[in-house]
C-alpha cells in the first residue's frame, strides 16, 4: 500500500541526521506559572481529570485545529509532559478516561519554554500518579422536552471509564453514548422580487443521532527511560433527520413537502507513539492510521392535492484514510534546547454519488451527475527545526523554521496531480513580567490545507443547490499574530486577553467557475483579526464564601473581496461573535449548589454566487441549575435550559443576478425548539 512508500524518505532522512547530541531537558521549574491540587477544587466534586481541567480559572481546553496529519503540537494540554498522540482521539477524550483519583497535580506553564514545538502561550501540563487501583466513573443524562410539538425524550446519553495501572504503567477505558434529539417547528415565508407573499408553510423537523464510542490507551515506562504510549477509539455515527412542511397558502394551494435525511457513519483511529534514547540524543517515533465510512442520503418529496408527487435523491458513500507517520529528535546545543522533525502522511477520500428524480409513477430514475465516482489524494511530507532559548529569567523564545510539500491527485472526470513546496514557521516570546502577569507573542507563517469535499461536485436537494467540480484549488497561506497576556488574582481568579491578525494568501471562499457554475475556490487574499477575553472571579476574598463567575467575550471580523459585486465583506460563513457568562454559587457546610448560565453565538452570513443565507438565534440561552452533591454517594444536577424561548432563524435571498440585485425570492423562518429539562448523574466506582 501507500505506508511503505513513507517509509524510504523517512529513514533516508533520519540517517543522514542522527549524529552526537545531547539528552533534551524537562521544562525548568520557572516556567511554571501556577500549580492546582485536586483538593482545590473539591467544591465542584470532580470525577475525571477534565472535570479538574475545566475549572482552572481563565483556562479553556484548545483541542487543535484538525489539520490533515500531526504537525508540531497545537493543543494546550499535556498529560505528564507528553503530547496526546491522538487526533479525534485528542486531549479532552484523554482527560474524560483519566479518573480524578488518578491526578497528582495541574501545572500551568510558559507554552514556549517546553521542549515541544508548537506550544506557546499558557498550557496545562496534568500530572498523573504511577501507582494505583483501578478506579472507575460513570455518569447519565437523560433530558426531556415538554413543549408542545417540540416535545421530546432523550434517554440514552451516558458515559463509563475506568483507569489503572501498576508502578510503571497506566490504562485507561471509556465506553460511551452521545445521544442528540431535537425537534423544533415554526412558520416559513417566501416573498417575491417586490415583497409579496407567495408562500407561508408551517414545518417540523427532527433531528436524532447516537454517536456510540469505545477508547482507551495504555502508557508504560520503561526502566531506562524508554516511554511508549497507544490510543485507540471506534466509534459510530448513526443519525435520522426529518422534516415536514405544510403549504397555508399560495400557488398551487395545497402541499406536503417530507426531507429525509440518513447517515450511518463508523470511524476508527489507533495512535501510538515510543521516545527513547539514542545514543546521546532522545528520538520520538510516531504513527496513526485513521479510516471513516459514511454512507448518507437525502431526499425530498412534495405531494400535491392533486395527487402528483415530484422529489429527488441524493446517495453518496464516502470513504476516507489517513497514515501518519512522525519522528522528532531532540538535543540541547548553543545554550538551546533543539527539536527535528520529520513527517509523512497520506491521505485520500473516495468518493461514490448517485443523484435520482421521481418519476410520475412514483419510482426513481438515476440522472446523470459530474463525478459520480471520484477519488482524492494526497501526499504530504515536512521537516521542521524547533529552537527553545530562555534569553533571561523572564523571558523565553521558541522558534521554528521549515517546510511542506504536498503532492494531490485527483481522478473523475478530471484526473490532475499537483506538488506545492510551502515555507513554514513561527517566533513566540514569553514574557513573565511579574509573579502575576505573563505575555506572549507569536507570529507564525502558515500553510492551510484544503478541504477534500470541496474539490469534487455535489448536490444540495433540500436548498436545491449544486456545486460543480474546481479541479484549481490551491492550499491558502498566511501571515498570523496574536498577542496574549495573562493576569493571575491570586485566590480571586484569572484574566486572559488574546488579540490576534492574519494576513492570508488564496483565501478559499466561493467563486464563480469558467465554464458555468459554482464552487468553493480561492480569492487573491484576505484580512483576520479580533480578540477573546476570559475571565473568572471567585468571590471568597471578595464578598462571600463559595461564589464563581466566568466569563467568555469573542470577536473576529474579517474583510475579503466578493468575486461578484467587487465590494468588501466578511469571510463567507465565518465565527463573528460571541458572550458567556457562568454563575455558580455553592452553599458551604452543606451539599448543595445552584448556578444560571446564558449565552449566544453567531457567524457572518453564508455567500453564494446566487444567494445569501444567514442562520441565528433569536435570543441567548439562558439556563439555570441546582446540584447536590451527595445522593446516595453520587452527585446529581438538574438544568432547566432556554428560558428566554429562543428560536432558530434562518434567512435566505436567491438571486437571478447578484450584481444587478435582481431577487427572484426570499426565505425567513423562525422555528421554535422550546425548554428542556435534563438531569445529570454522576459517580464513581
């Protein structure tokens, strides 16, 4: 297969490169800006080690941003100093296997100051202990929704994980459910190029999905340093969606119009990875194979008083793979921890459609589809050199210099191959001002990659759109800043401001095609910037005892030049804005808490070449809670969600000519999903 193919250039390189280096130290004591202990946060009755995690004040878990292949690290947590070698399987899988009994300490540390590349800014580093009994955790959710035509039950959510170990090893089991149902209703309108209505419906959907999953990992450490670790999951997506809508008027008077939509969706990812001493260097191997199936349909019908019935189908099984294959060599030199890598991954994304229409008779017929069998690849391989130098007792730098080449190959009705050779690499600075306020910087030259799915035409029948295929997609590059600066208030909380700008090279947008059509392709360039603030406040040097307040504020924008008017708007379909505010309070010398929490989210509006879109809430979401902390040895919270009644909305303009802002209709919708009670129950065993 493609795996040996990797393995030649990987070796020749690493011959060629092993020579006399020195063992890469641990990160200093110094780098470390605060230390927490399970028992400081024993008032929210952790379970796992993310539950321990998740309330550090100030602190978010980054889960990376799911590129193609491993690259340099890119997430915040580190479990004994060691990146998770996972992808989907990543570091909040990891936390959640982890039981709380298991957790020694979280330490908070200079990003750049690791001898791991890629880090920089705040990180959690979980330190876990290397003896103990196998020990348990279990928790369900059920929730119900009582509202109406939204009603509803979910009864399946749950989650069980085991930990244990013996002096020099570790594992850990999860087995889980994410159950998702939802339902909501509410009335569309459709008007004309003038304002008029021609059309009001009345629509329900529902929405279910079970996402089972079994993980775990073993760890063990070897006498002579040596350190091995595996993960592995499986997991299954299996989801139904139906809708039903209800002509109330217009021409002709009466119809049904059904969507049904399917998938059944199963993944599996193994990751592994071995450090050890070679000669006077430490040498990490890498490797992770990743393989999804997922067969989906959609199709709709509409049937007329008359008794004639119009629809159509659309089939696609897609199979996707990753290989990766990664080793870094790491050595002090100069006065500076030094880190080599080299990767290799292959990729690829198969791809067979089928498009279909209703016929008279009620049966359906195949039509003829760009790409009904399509296939993806690519090959893409890097080499890095990271440098760690603290230039002074506050002061520390990282900085990494390399580059990528990708080769992708596309078969179908268009078989082309391309190679692009892409410069990589970044300079962080972290700055500990004070015991209390500590900067960092970094400016990094990246190389995007491209979305597989995007490449290859599609269908669209519930929006009745259609995308044709874009064989001239290239990876976009970018010039990316940020700025954090964290402010420590002792035993009253945290502060941490992030501001961050990119300048960003063939911008992937959508774009009109040569030959006719639309698809996602690439604009000459585009801006980004904005910022997030997070902030926690604990009242017990304040006020009162037992108090909690954090706070999420984000903003981004971005201007990009539209391929049809010519004017500057926003990124199509991009994060704009978002608040949250979580308020806890717990009532000391007794086992009860209550808290409220509201927020709300929103993206810029979705472009076409003939149509803009935008989804929404009507209003934030607002939920409160009570929580006792020992029924029966378990801990069980109640929540009573969206009690501002928010609605999903959802508008659309299609045009005839965008440019001449000549409408032909319009959509709005505004379906209402009601309140929902759900109940969690946590253990441990």
């Amino acid at each position: 297969m493609y795996v040996p193919r990797l393995l030649l250039p990987l070796s020749t390189l690493l011959l060629t490169f092993v020579a006399s280096f020195a063992v890469a130290d641990s990160a200093k004591e110094g780098a470390i800006r605060q230390t927490y202990y399970p028992e400081d946060f024993v008032q929210f009755v952790p379970r796992s080690a993310l539950d321990l995690v998740k309330q550090i004040p100030g602190f978010s878990v980054d889960e990376g941003g799911g590129d193609r292949g491993f690259g340099q690290a890119d997430t915040n947590v580190l479990i004994n100093g060691r990146r998770v070698s996972g992808k989907s399987n990543g570091p909040t899988e990891a936390l959640e296997r982890l039981s709380v009994d298991s957790v020694i300490r979280l330490e908070v540390v200079d990003g750049a100051s690791l001898d791991i590349g890629g880090i920089s800014g705040q990180v959690v580093n979980v330190i876990t202990s290397s003896a103990r009994e196998v020990a348990g955790l279990f928790a369900y959710s059920p929730r119900f929704r009582p509202t109406g035509a939204s009603s509803e039950a979910r009864l399946r959510e749950f989650n069980v994980a085991l930990t244990g170990g013996s002096e020099n090893s570790e594992w850990t089991l999860r087995l889980a459910n994410e159950q998702r149902r939802f339902s909501e209703a509410g009335d569309e309108v459709v008007r004309n190029s003038v304002g008029e209505v021609t059309d009001r419906r009345y629509e329900k959907a529902l929405n279910e999905s079970d996402r089972p999953s079994i993980s775990g990992s073993y760890s063990h450490v070897g006498k002579s340093g040596n350190v091995f670790n595996v993960v592995a999951e499986l997991n299954g997506n299996y989801s139904d969606r139906g809708e039903r809508s209800e002509r109330l008027i217009g021409d002709p008077a009466q119809n049904t119009r059904v969507l049904r939509s399917s998938e059944d969706e199963h993944n599996y990812e193994i990751g592994s990875d071995y450090e050890f001493n070679l000669g006077a260097s430490r040498l990490k191997l890498m490797g992770l194979h990743r393989f999804e199936s997922s067969p989906t349909k959609d199709a709709t019908t509409t049937t007329f008083l008359n008794g004639l019935i119009e629809g159509s189908a659309f089939m696609r099984q897609a199979d996707e793979a990753e290989s990766i294959i990664r080793t870094e060599l790491s050595f002090p030199a100069l006065a500076s921890q030094w880190r080599w890598s080299v990767e290799a991954t292959e990729n690829y994304l198969d791809l067979d459609s089928q498009l279909d229409r209703l016929t008279a008779d009620g049966g359906f017929i195949q039509v003829d589809l760009p790409d009904p069998q399509a296939r993806v690849e690519e090959t893409r391989a890097e080499s890095t050199l990271n440098v760690s130098k603290q230039l002074s007792e506050q002061l520390t730098l990282q900085a990494t210099m390399g580059a990528e080449y990708s080769e992708i190959r596309q078969t179908g009705s268009s078989n082309v191959t391309r190679d692009f050779v892409r410069p990589k690499g970044f300079l962080a600075l972290n700055y500990k001002s004070t015991n209390d306020l500590f900067l960092s910087a970094k400016l990094e030259r990246a190389v995007g990659q491209l979305r597989f799915f995007d490449f290859i035409a599609s269908v669209d029948v519930n929006q009745e759109r259609e995308d044709v295929t874009n064989v001239n997609l290239v990876p976009p590059q970018s010039w990316e800043f940020t700025l954090e600066a964290q402010r420590s208030l002792g035993k009253s909380g945290n502060l941490t401001l992030s501001l961050f700008h990119e300048d960003v090279e063939d911008i992937v947008d959508r774009i009109p095609i040569e030959g006719g059509g639309q698809a996602p392709g690439n604009i000459d360039s585009a801006s980004v910037y904005g910022g997030f603030l997070d902030a926690t406040v604990l009242s017990d040097q304040l006020l009162w005892k037992g108090g909690r307040a954090d706070l999420s504020l984000g903003y981004m924008t971005s201007k990009v030049k539209d391929p049809i008017l010519g004017n500057t708007r926003k990124i199509s379909g991009d994060y704009y804005k978002s608040y949250r505010l979580n308020l806890r309070q717990d009532f000391n010398e007794t086992p009860w808490a209550v808290g409220a929490g509201i927020n709300y989210e929103e993206q810029t509006p979705s472009a076409r070449i003939d149509e803009v879109s935008f989804n929404n809430k009507s209003d934030e979401t607002l939920y409160f809670f009570v929580e006792h902390k020992d029924v029966m040895g378990l801990t069980v919270k109640a929540f009573a969600w969206n009690l501002l009644g928010a609605e999903n909305r959802f508008r659309r303009t299609v045009y005839g000519d965008r440019l001449a802002d000549e409408v032909l209709f319009s959509e709005r919708r505004s379906r209402n999903f009601g309140y929902a009670y759900t109940l969690v129950i946590e253990g441990a065993f």
